[in-house]
C-alpha cells in the first residue's frame, strides 16, 4: 500500500497469481475497503483521475471540444476502447457502485 500522486490516492499491490484468482482477489479487496472506508464516514469510489498542475487533464479548456473532453482524455478512452474485451475480464464482475 502507498499512496499516489493525487490528493486521497492511494495503490494496493496485490500481487500476480492466475486470472480466476486474480478476480477473486480484486472483488474482495474492494469489498473490504467499501465497508472499511463506509464504518468511518468515507467514501472509496475505485475511479481514477489524472491531474497535472492542479488541472483535470481530461476535461476540455474550451467549448471546441464535441464530448468535453482534452485530447489527453481522447486518447485515454481510445485505449479503454481499444483494450475493452480485456478490461472487461477485471472490472464487469465489480459493479461501480457508491454504497
């Protein structure tokens, strides 16, 4: 466990083991750190965010963006894009959920 560059980030290695494993370890560590955080008044949400300078490089500066989003953020969804099918296997079977 270390913490991030970002304001309240944080990074837990879990280490490598085989997928179905990999899954089930992911699933639990989240779940233990919803309810631990929840027990004292905390919310961990588990959404990433990239900031640089005390800027939001996903957003857009301007209007002249067609989704509001930089280019950094374009190529960003470009790659979950690109990458789906394989991000799918760790993150469907976790719903993104608040409470």
């Amino acid at each position: 466990l270390h913490a991030e560059a970002g304001k309240g980030q944080f990074e837990i290695a879990l280490g490598h083991t085989v997928a179905a494993k990999a899954a089930d370890n992911l699933i639990f560590t989240r779940e233990v750190l919803r309810a631990v955080a929840r027990k004292h008044g905390l919310l961990a949400t588990f959404v990433p965010n990239l900031w640089q300078n005390g800027e939001n490089v996903f957003m857009a500066s301007d209007s002249s963006s067609k989704h509001g989003m930089s280019s950094v953020g374009e190529k960003f969804m470009a790659g979950v894009l690109h990458h789906l099918s394989s991000i799918l296997a760790f993150t469907a079977p976790v719903p993104n959920r608040l409470l």
